[in-house]
C-alpha cells in the first residue's frame, strides 16, 4: 500500500491538537509566567512573584508598596517586551499587588 502524501509531523499534529483542546491559550499563559523572570530581570522577581494571568492581564504579587510603585513605572516597558517575545499582543494590562 503506496501513501498518496508524506506523514504529518508530530509537532503539526500538536499543535492541532492543542488548539481543538484549547491548549493553546493555556499555553500561552504558562510562557507568560515563565518568561516574568526574563522580562523583569532577576533583581525584580526576586522581590516578585507571578499569580495568574486571566483574559490578557498579568497579577504579580511584589513584596510591598515600594517595590509596586517602582513596577508601576516599568509596567508599559515590562508588557511591551512580553508581547515582543510572544509575537503578538497576549498581555494587555499588568497588575502589582
């Protein structure tokens, strides 16, 4: 028996998968937490932690009221280098508690 066409790849296969699971955007949310360190720095996430990301908005858990106010000015820069590494505009808003 002759195969008319050459076998999916396992990684196409995947991510089809994924995305009639709705995979996809829970695998996102996961870069998302996983690149905090990266983005902010290791310095930042040191006095930081990650709580969830729901509907594009980030929750970050900061150590207390000065740590927050020093993220607040680095938010737009902070969002601006996720969506840039992710290709697309996933995260919309971050928010410091």
């Amino acid at each position: 028996m002759a195969y008319t066409r050459p076998p999916d790849k396992l990684n196409s296969i995947m991510d089809a998968l994924y995305k009639e699971l709705h995979f996809d955007r829970v695998s996102e949310e996961y870069l998302i937490i996983k690149m905090w360190k990266e983005v902010a720095g290791a310095y930042i996430a040191k006095a930081s932690q990650v709580e969830k990301v729901y509907q594009g908005v980030l929750y970050v858990k900061v150590k207390n009221a000065a740590w927050r106010n020093e993220l607040m000015f680095k938010k737009e820069n902070i969002i601006e280098k996720m969506n840039q590494q992710l290709g697309k505009d996933a995260v919309k808003d971050i928010i410091f508690k």
